[in-house]
C-alpha cells in the first residue's frame, strides 16, 4: 500500500510529465521474473489530461520515493509498468 497522499503523485506526474492527472484505479501487482519475488506493492492508474504523448500512466512509493511510468508499449499495464522500472535499475534498456 502507497503511504503518501494522491496530491503527492499527481504533483509527480504533473512535474515528469507536464500534465494534471485523475486516479482511475488501484491495482495490487507482484513480480516474480524467476520464481523470487522482487517486487510487491500497489500501482496506481492514473489517467493523464491534455498530455501530447499518452493518456495513461502508472505510479506507485516506496521507501518515500515516487515512480511514474508512462503508459507507452511495450507499458500496457501495471505490471509492465513495474517491470520496466525493474529493468532500468538494473541497466536494461526498456520502455521507462
């Protein structure tokens, strides 16, 4: 579960990506690439107002810090989204 407040991750998005923002929904995602959990928390959908590039993207906290990721294949989800923000900690180039 996030522990700051919505307004914190609209003010996110709307600082990453020049855009206000409505939270559409909340999804609980776990990763597990290779049978070891890496990563369990809550995504939360957002859709995007008057942004030029997409209409959607995926947020989520931990340890207080902020992760915004567009929704822009191969991102069609949260999962994705939390897969993609796994791969570029580690250096892999994916969609971020």
């Amino acid at each position: 579960m996030n522990e700051l407040p919505i307004k914190a991750f609209k003010e996110a998005i709307r600082a990453i990506h020049g855009a206000p923002s409505r939270l559409v929904r909340r999804a609980p995602v776990s990763e597990h690439p290779s049978g070891e959990r890496v990563w369990q928390g809550e995504v939360l959908v957002f859709a995007l107002e008057g942004h030029a590039a997409g209409i959607r993207c995926y947020a989520w906290e931990e340890n207080g810090d902020i992760t915004v990721v567009l929704h822009d294949p191969p991102v069609d989800s949260p999962e994705a989204a939390v897969r993609a923000a796994i791969a570029s900690q580690q250096g892999v180039p994916e969609a971020c």
